[in-house]
C-alpha cells in the first residue's frame, strides 16, 4: 500500500445513543477511533434520515479527531458549506447522487477539506476512473447504504480493483470499506486493500466500556 499500513478504524456513530451523542463520541475518540465517521441521511437518496450539519457542528466539540461526513445526500452541492462550516474534515459524496459528480468534488475541494467519492454496491469502480486525481478516499459500500447492521456483500474484487487504482496514481488515497464490517469481514476487506474500516454495530454493539476491545479487534491487534 501507499497510503500508510496503519489501518484506521473509523466508527459509525449512526449506531450510537443519539439521546447522549457528545458523549459517545468522546467514548469512540478514548477508545482508539482514528475517524469519527458521520453518516448523514436525507430520506430522499437513502430511505432513512438522520441529521444535519447542526448536530455534526454541535458534537464538533466532542473531539479532535477527524471528522469524516459521509454524505447520503441528494442533491448534495447546496449542503457542502455547511459541514465545512461545521467542522468537518473529510467529505464524501456519491457517484450516484448526482449527474455532475466532477463539479460536487471541485467544490469540496475548494473549500479546502479532503474530497472522498463512494460507491453504491452495483456501481462499477470504473465509474470514478477519470476523478482519481481529484480525490483523498475512496468509499466503497459493502451494503446498500440507509441502514447500519445488514450483512457484508463480498465485494473483494471491487476493493482489490481500487487499489490498484489508487496504485497507478502514486498518490496517498485512503480506501474505505463501509457495511457489515465485523473482525471477520474486516480480515478480508484489508487483505483486498482497503485501510480505513468504517463499523457501527461491531463497534458500539456492547456499550462503551468495550468499544476499546472492539475497535482492536477490527484492526487485528487481538
Ligand atoms: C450505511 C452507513 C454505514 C453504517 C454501517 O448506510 O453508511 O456507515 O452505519 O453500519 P454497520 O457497521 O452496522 O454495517
Ligand atoms: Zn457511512
């Protein structure tokens, strides 16, 4: 890999106790979470709603890790000032979400935030192939995105074709798994290339005193 060996573990917190989310996004920053990742919903893109850039300026100040905003959204460009605003560090958009996928990442990364891309699970990895040099991340969906807890689609070849992508390019581009991720299927989508992990369930499934031992286990460490 070019980007580093280290693999990062980004927990979801769609899986968290909204009734107390400023602290369980402290909790995820002291048990190890390398990126708080942020799933925003519009009940239009995806069939679920969640929050918006209100709620992620509000937890802002939670923790100092960084801020990665996984935008189910649609349209998506009229939305980017405000997680910017917010405070977020890293924002990814859909292929799917939009017909100008090339304008939605100039945009993201004029405003001076790392720029990711996703990918739903029908969509092929070509699709991106004449944005690579726009982006910091690649977001591949290993589950139809709206809901946390389905079951990991084996889309290794998918990831293992990203990452030679990202390869050709010489450049450092975070490629990021997001769906069903369990230390089981975590062993697998590292072993295609991936090195940022995004788990809500398997991460917040026993309550904060194991979310430490959780995300370990994620990593491989245990
Ligand atoms: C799904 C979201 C995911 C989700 C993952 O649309 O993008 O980030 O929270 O949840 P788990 O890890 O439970 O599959
Ligand atoms: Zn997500």
């Amino acid at each position: 890999m070019t980007t580093s060996d280290k693999i990062l573990i980004a927990p979801s917190i769609l899986s968290a106790d909204f009734s107390i989310l400023g602290q369980e996004v402290t909790a995820i920053d002291e048990a190890g979470a390398d990126y708080i990742h942020i799933d925003v919903m519009d009940g239009h893109f995806v069939p679920n709603l969640t929050f918006g850039a209100p709620v992620v300026k509000s937890i802002r100040k939670c923790s100092k890790k960084v801020f990665d905003v996984h935008l189910m959204i649609s349209p998506v460009d009229p939305l980017i000032d405000d997680f910017v605003a917010a405070g977020a560090d890293i924002i990814t958009a859909h292929v799917e979400a939009g017909p100008h996928l090339h304008r939605t990442l100039q945009h993201i990364k004029s405003k001076g935030v790392k720029c990711g891309v996703s990918l739903n699970p029908h969509t092929p990895i070509e699709s991106i192939k004449h944005v690579m040099d726009d982006v910091d991340l690649i977001l591949i969906m290993t589950v139809n995105p709206g809901f946390g807890g389905q079951s990991f689609i084996p889309l290794l070849d998918k990831i293992a074709d990203a990452r030679e992508m990202i390869e050709a390019t010489g450049r450092n581009i975070d490629l990021q798994v997001d769906g069903g991720i369990n230390p089981e299927t975590a062993k697998q989508v590292i072993k295609a290339g991936a090195n940022v992990l995004v788990a809500g369930t398997a991460v917040f499934k026993d309550g904060p005193e194991h979310y430490a031992s959780h995300i370990k286990s994620l990593r491989g460490d245990s």
